[in-house]
C-alpha cells in the first residue's frame, strides 16, 4: 500500500465506476433493443452483433442513433405500467369480493355505502343507533 499513491487509488475507483456504469447502459440497450417493436428481427440482430463485438464503439452508436426513441419507449412503458396499477387499485377498491353483481350494484363498494350512511347520519334522517346497525350489517 505504500507504493499505490493515493491519486491512483482514486483513478482505479473512476476506472471501476465507468466500468461498470458501461455495463449498466450495455444491459439497458440489450433491453431496449428487444423490446423495439419498430424493428424486424434481422434490425435487432445486426444491432445486437454491434453491440457484442464491438461493444464501446456498439453502444455509443446506439445511443447517437435511437437515443431519443429509446427515451420514448421507457416513458411509455411507465406510462403503461402506472394505467395498470391505477387500473388494479381501481378494481380492487370497487370489486372487492363479496361486492359487484351481488350487491346489486357493479362497481359500488363498501365504501361508498359507509359514505352514504355517514351522510344520512349527519342530515338527521337516521339515529346513531340505525347508523351502527347498519353499518355493523355492512363490515360482516
């Protein structure tokens, strides 16, 4: 170790961090170059082929060529991905088991009819103690 100077040791550390940020940009144009749709499989080969025996020069080419369609593709794989959350959440709020066809109603939940009975409570129209029946009957 005393023969290593300290401004070698920070230059190996920057070797080893732009190694292995080039293999995390390697692996994400792998992804990206298979996820195209606007590419036949003979586009995805040869860029492949690039990317794989010439690697550095592969991966900088691809990202001066399809850089801003590879942005474009993750913003809409988020994209879709968060309609299909949102859309799972929305279902599994509004359908939950027990609900829907059987309750006459596709799509009301428990929560709405405790909404419901919590404005009726607060207009007058029924006691605290309908309230806590009817709410009792609702959360078995």
């Amino acid at each position: 170790m005393d023969n290593y100077p300290l401004l070698n040791i920070f230059w190996t550390m920057l070797e080893l961090f732009l190694w292995i940020l080039w293999f995390f940009l390697l692996f994400k144009i792998i992804t990206d170059i298979f996820r195209s749709h606007d590419m036949g499989g003979w586009a995805k080969a040869g860029w492949m082929v690039l990317v794989i025996l010439l690697p550095l020069i592969g991966v900088l080419i691809y990202v001066i060529v399809r850089g801003k369609s590879m942005g474009e593709r993750d913003i809409a794989q988020a994209q879709k991905a968060d309609a299909a959350f949102k859309a799972y959440i929305r279902d599994a709020a509004g359908n939950a088991p027990g609900e829907g066809a059987a309750a006459g109603a596709p799509g009301r939940s428990h929560v709405d009819d405790l909404a419901k009975l919590a404005g009726l409570k607060a207009s007058g129209d029924i006691s605290e103690e309908e309230y806590q029946k009817a709410k009792d009957k609702l959360l078995v």
